[in-house]
C-alpha cells in the first residue's frame, strides 16, 4: 500500500489536469492524453529520438569540458591562496551571470549551431563546479592534510591520496546540482540559438501552427530526462568512496 | 638523548604561549606533558612534530634539527584522524606505501590483531566506535613502525571506562615495542597512570613548572599510597585541593 | 601586508584582463566586438538616456514579485509536507516530476494563459524558485533531530509553539542556503525570459541591443550589470547566513 501512494499523487494529479482542461473547455491547453498522442506522432516522424539526442549530445560536450576544467582549476585555486585572492573576485563577478545572457556572444563567436549550444552550457557548468571544488578543498579537516604529509606524502601523492578523496563527497553533489543548471540552460538555449533539440521543439511547435499538444509533450520529455539524469548523479552518492561524507545516515 | 628542545619560545601574533622550555626526552621514555587548557601543549607538539616553526629555538631529534614532519615520528590525533573515505585495513596501510606487498600484509595483518580490530577490516570509520577509531589510528601510526610517537590528548573524547582500557593497551604497546612516547593531557589521573616522567607546565605563557619522575613499575595499582601521594603532589603543584 | 595582498592582487588581475582584451580587440581588428572602454561608454549614455535605470526597476521587480511569492507559498507548503510524512509521499512524486521541466519550457503555456505582459515572466520565475524552497523547507523538515521534537514536547509545547520555537529555528540555516539557491536559478531565469518575453529589462536590453543595430557594446555592458547586481544579491544572502549562523 505505501509503495502505491507516489504513484497515486501522480494519478491524482494527472487526472486533475484532465479534468481542468474538460470542464475549462480549453482548446489551448491540451488533455494528458493528446500529449501522450504528440510524443507518438514525433516518434512517428523521428523527431522523438533526434531531438532528444541533440539535447543530450550538447549537454554532454559542455557538461564534461566543464568537469574537465573547473575541477583542476577549483582545486588549484583552493590551495593556492594567492592564486584564489587574485581570482575568486572575477569569479564571482562572471558566475551570476544568467549563462543566457551569453547568447548574443556566443552567436557572435560560434554562429548559429551547436556550438554555441555547448559554449553556453560550459559557462553555466563551469562556474558552480569551480567554486564547490575550491570551496570543498578549503573543507579539508586540516587534520587529515597533516596525517597525510606526517606518513612521508609527497605534494602529488597528498593530492591523490589525500585532497581528492577528501573533496569527492562535496563534487558529486555539486556536480549533480550544475547538470541540473546545465539542463535548464540547454533548453533554454535550445529556444533561442539553435533549430533542434527539445527547446527548440516546444518553440516550434508554438510559433508554427499553435502546436500546444507537441508543447506539452516537450515538457513532458524535458522533465522526464532530467529526473533520469538526477537520479543518475543521486546513484552516485551512495557509493562507498563518497558515503563517508554525507553525514548521519 | 632522543628529543632535546632547548629553549624554545614562541608567540602567535602578540600572544606568548611557550615560554623558553627546555627538556630532554630519553629513547624508549614515556613522557606526560600536563597543563591547563589553553597553556599551549599542543602547540609544543605541534612544534616537535614539525607541523609548527617555534618563534624562537630549536627541537633536535637524535641530535638532528626538526624541519618538518617526518614518518618516523607519527603524531596520533584524537580519532578524527583517521581517513573517513579508507576502511579498517587501508587506513592501516595508509603510510606503508614504500614497502613491498607482502611485507605491507604481513604489517597490517599484525596491527590489525594487536589492536583488536580482527573481523573490522573492511569496516569504515563511520562503522565503528569511538574507541575503536581512536585504537585504528594507534594502529595506523605503529604500522610504519615510527621510533617516536607524538599523542595529543588522544582519549579525551572516550567514555571513562573505554579511556581506563585504551591506558592499558597503549602501555601493553609500549612496553611490547619500545617507542619513545610524548603524551600530552590535561587529566592529572591519566598521566601519573602512564608516564615515567610527568612535565608539568603552568598558565599561559607556559614555563615547565616541575618535572615529577613517576618511579613506580608497571602495572600500576591505583590504590598504591605511593602513587597517590605522586598524584596529590601534582594536584598541590597546579594549585588544587584534591577535593570535589 | 597580507591586506594589501587581498585588494591589490584582484585589481591587478582584473587590470590585465582589461588589457589583454583591450589589445585583443585591436590586434584583430574586429569593430562588432567592443573595446573595454566602448562597453565603458555604451553603459554610461544608457544611464544619461535614463532608460537603464528603468530597465533595471523592471527586472528587479519581476524577480522580487516572482521569487516573492514562491517565498510566501513555497516554504510554508514545503514545512507542511515534510510535517505530515504521509502527504508529503503522495504529493512529493508530483513536484520531483514538474522540477526538472526547464522553466523556461513554461513560457508558451505562460504566455498563452498571462499574454506577452510582465505576469509571464513573474510566473516564470516563481516556477524556477518554486522548487528549489518546497523541496528545501520538505528536507529540511524531515531532517529535523528527533531529539529536538522531544524535547519540545517535553517541555509542553503545543504544535504551532513546537513550528515556531523548534522546527522553524531547525531549518532556518538550510532554509537560507535554499534561498540563496533558488535566488541563483530565478536571476537566470529571468534574464532569458526577458530575451524571450518581454520588451524591458536587463535581459531585453542584450537581445534587443544585438538584433537592433549590433551594439555588442552595451550587450556586454548589460551582463556586467547582470553579473554585478546578482553578486549584490548573493552576497546579501550570504551575510543573512553568516548572521543565522553567528546567533
Ligand atoms: N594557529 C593559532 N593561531 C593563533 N593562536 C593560536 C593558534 N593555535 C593556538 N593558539 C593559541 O595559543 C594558545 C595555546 O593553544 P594550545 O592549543 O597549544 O593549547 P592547549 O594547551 O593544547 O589547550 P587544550 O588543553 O585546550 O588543548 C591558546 O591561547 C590558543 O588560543
Ligand atoms: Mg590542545
């Protein structure tokens, strides 16, 4: 019985919705059902795969270049103190920036395309996964960096051995909530600077032809992957190497 | 002589915590340092572990100037120094890194025993006690079989009764390996307990304020008048009457 | 020493950045992409022009009506489900299901149902802060010492005594790191929305400097504006953390 009262809040809201657009008589909005219809009809025309996959494939790219530089870089910075004062203010300056607000640069820079795409989700991926890295290595018990460099531990090896597994708890989750960004942002960016992926497809469907059902079935796509991609990265929280670092089970 | 400081002062910024100690430390000597909170102990070993530049002053070990940490002298933290992300069995090969695998086993399997940990070895530190934790580390810093051990109130976070065990076993370590060991506490019990020599600092700026040799041999019967009498002498000499 | 190393060292970073893009401008010769001292000059005629101050207020409204009210909503709903276990498990799979929908997806069911008019983008941005406080006061709730709750019930307190004197001061330090959270994600937001929705703001002003006439000098200076009034923002959440946290 527990285990049926999720699905039964979905049920409930599901049908709420159903029961909104009948009784409203809306002809905008459309029934659960004739959003269900639209995911079959863009899988009918290929579309359901080839958007999803350019959404996934730009994320992908921006997301893991991100990783690839903000954390040497966080790190770096978290334990070059110069190094942090001459640039954390800089960072702070550029990270509110709405990753957005990059758009007409990027197109400037990277044309109307993928790249520019993936550009903006780096820049929203790499500040927050710069920031954490550096914020998790000044978290370091300073007891552990001691314990490390009494056992003979070279610079390198502290840093594998030591600053590394000591920071992963506060990564991963830190690399969970900027995927969540970067996903935000790739929608966002889709809507704007690019003709494919699910963004573009829900303002597509809008401006071409007042396509509402396709909208919602957009949303709908767009939701479902992120709450795949979030569970992904919730995975790997439990893992044995991080789980130290989440306090009281 | 292992450890010599010879006078060594030292300030943080316009504090004086140490002020001009001197004190030789003998090989395979057991030595308490004992003072009020916040007088500076742990700054003293922090400055023989080499973790600390003294203001003023050096500290030699077998006649050679400490500059930095060093893994044959290993300093024991109260538990919370035990790696959180390694098990039972990694943690004790944390330091064993130079040596080949086998000899590496051969070690872990033995401290494993020694300190009474056999059936944790794949346990993480979230999995065990405080008092277990606080024995891992023990185990951690005799593994790479240091000459010297630096303890900084190593069982002030135990429960009374674990703490009585946790004496017992340190010196059933001792008196099995010989280490040079430089205790610091601020439990006047604990220390006439364990050391061969009790150094009494006083306020801040610390001075060593007495030196009492404890001369009674192992095991130590807690009801001994002579041993009661070390201890009240200790208690007088930090200006308390031994009442509650 | 130290002190002056914290100030001088981010000037003299920030200086040879500004040179090395002022160079970079000259050795390529471009004349869309501005100089540091033509974004100097765009964002200072935009403050003569008076309009930039409007823009401003506009954007600075919407997201304080916006996140606003997901404030006023979003916490109290939040403390409500993470009170009551069994409603929060029926209605908990619904919110994990409409968060990660982009909110900028919204802004076709949000124009059609507000019209191009400043409720669509509020809407938007009481979306995208929604979420982040419902799900922070739920945990936050839920993770509330149990000890604590005893000892509130011992002491005799009834249930809106035990929100008010235990739970609410139990959460309050995670409460503020969602808020600032959340603060983050409405300030992205919003700008996108106003590139999208609307003809004012910050967000307007880069789009629409770019496709009427290609000002990239006042694009660049609208995101330093951005940037700068977000800092301002985050920096106030901040403090409120530090003060929770030091009481
Ligand atoms: N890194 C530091 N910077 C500035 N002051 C310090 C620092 N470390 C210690 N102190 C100061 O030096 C004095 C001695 O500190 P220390 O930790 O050595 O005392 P202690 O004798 O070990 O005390 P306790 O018994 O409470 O552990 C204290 O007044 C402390 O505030
Ligand atoms: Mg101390």
């Amino acid at each position: 019985m527990r285990r049926l009262v999720p699905f039964l809040g979905v049920a409930l809201a599901v049908f709420a919705w159903h029961l909104a657009v009948v009784m409203t008589g809306t002809r905008l909005v459309p029934s659960p059902w004739a959003a269900v219809r639209a995911i079959g009809e863009l899988a009918q025309k290929g579309l359901l795969l080839k958007y999803i996959v350019a959404s996934l494939f730009r994320v992908t790219w921006g997301y893991f270049l991100a990783l690839l530089l903000a954390i040497p870089f966080g790190i770096a910075l978290g334990t070059w103190r110069r190094g942090e004062l001459a640039v954390n203010p800089l960072i702070q300056v550029l990270r509110p920036i709405s990753p957005l607000a990059w758009i007409p640069i990027a197109i400037l820079w990277f044309g109307v395309g993928d790249l520019s795409a993936v550009f903006l989700i780096f820049l929203a991926s790499f500040f927050p996964l710069t920031v954490t890295a550096m914020q998790a290595v000044h978290n370091i018990e300073t007891i552990h960096l001691s314990a490390g460099t009494n056992f003979g531990l070279s610079r390198p090896q502290l840093l594998v051995r030591v600053i590394l597994p000591a920071i992963l708890p506060q990564l991963v989750v830190g690399m969970r909530l900027a995927l969540g960004v970067a996903w935000l942002v790739v929608v966002a960016a889709e809507m704007i600077a690019v003709n494919s992926g699910l963004g573009f497809l829900i303002v597509d469907a809008r401006n071409a032809g007042d396509r509402y059902d396709l909208v919602v079935a957009g949303m709908i796509l767009i939701g479902a992957i992120g709450v795949v991609l979030d569970l992904l990265m919730r995975r790997l929280e439990t893992l044995d190497f991080v789980r130290w670092g989440y306090a009281s089970e | 002589m292992k450890v010599r400081f010879s006078n060594i002062n030292h300030h943080f910024g316009s504090t004086r915590v140490l002020d001009r100690i001197d004190l030789d430390v003998k090989e395979g000597e057991f030595v308490c340092i004992l003072g009020p909170s916040g007088c500076g102990k742990s700054t003293l070993l922090n400055i023989v572990g080499g973790f600390v530049k003294p203001s003023e002053g050096e500290v030699r070990i077998d006649d050679e100037p400490v500059t930095g940490p060093d893994p044959r002298r290993i300093f024991v933290f109260q538990e919370r120094g035990v790696f959180p992300w390694l098990d039972v069995e990694q943690n004790i090969s944390f330091g064993l890194f130079k040596l080949p695998e086998g000899e590496q086993r051969r070690r872990i399997d033995h401290y494993v025993q020694m300190v009474g940990l056999k059936g944790f070895e794949h346990a993480y530190p979230r999995e065990l006690s405080g008092g277990m934790k606080q024995r891992l580390e023990v185990a951690r810093a005799l593994a790479v079989n240091p000459d010297v051990l630096y303890l900084d109130e190593p069982f002030g976070a135990l429960d009374s009764i674990t703490r009585l065990q946790m004496r017992r076993e340190l010196l059933r370590i001792w008196e099995a390996e010989r280490k040079t060991i430089l205790f610091v506490t601020h439990d006047i019990e604990e220390s006439v307990q364990l050391a061969d020599r009790v150094v009494v600092m006083s306020q801040r700026p610390a001075r060593i304020q007495k030196i009492v040799p404890i001369d009674i041999p192992h095991p130590r019967d807690l009801s001994d008048p002579r041993y009661i009498a070390l201890r009240d002498s200790i208690f007088g000499e930090i200006g308390l009457a031994h009442q509650v | 020493m130290k002190s002056v190393e914290r100030y001088l060292l981010p000037v003299l970073t920030a200086m040879v950045l500004i040179a090395l893009w002022h160079l970079a401008v000259i050795a390529t010769g471009t004349n869309i992409f501005p100089s540091p001292a033509a974004v100097a000059k765009g964002i200072f005629h935009l403050a003569e022009k008076s309009l930039l101050w409007s823009y401003i207020g506009d954007s600075i409204m919407r997201v304080v009506f916006g996140y606003g009210a997901a404030v006023i909503l979003g916490i109290p709903l939040g403390i409500l489900l993470g009170w009551y276990p069994a409603l929060g498990r029926l209605v908990n799979p619904v919110i994990q299901m409409l968060r990660p929908i982009s909110p900028l997806a919204w802004m076709p069911l949000a124009v059609i149902w507000f019209g191009v008019s400043n409720v669509a983008p509020i809407f938007l941005i009481f979306l995208a802060s929604l979420f982040p406080l419902l799900v922070a006061a739920m945990d936050g709730v839920r993770n509330v010492p149990p000890m604590f709750l005893q000892a509130g019930r011992n002491f005799g307190l009834s249930v809106p005594q035990l929100m008010r004197r235990v739970v609410f001061p139990a959460i309050l330090p995670r409460l503020l790191v969602g808020l600032r959270i959340a603060f983050g994600i409405a300030w992205l937001v919003l700008v996108a929305a106003e590139m999208i929705a609307v003809d004012s703001g910050l967000g307007y002003l880069i789009i629409d400097s770019r496709n009427a006439g290609k000002r990239y000098d006042l694009v660049v200076g609208g995101m330093l504006l951005i940037g700068i009034i977000g800092l301002a923002f985050d920096t106030m959440f901040r403090r409120a953390e530090r003060l929770a946290r030091a009481e």
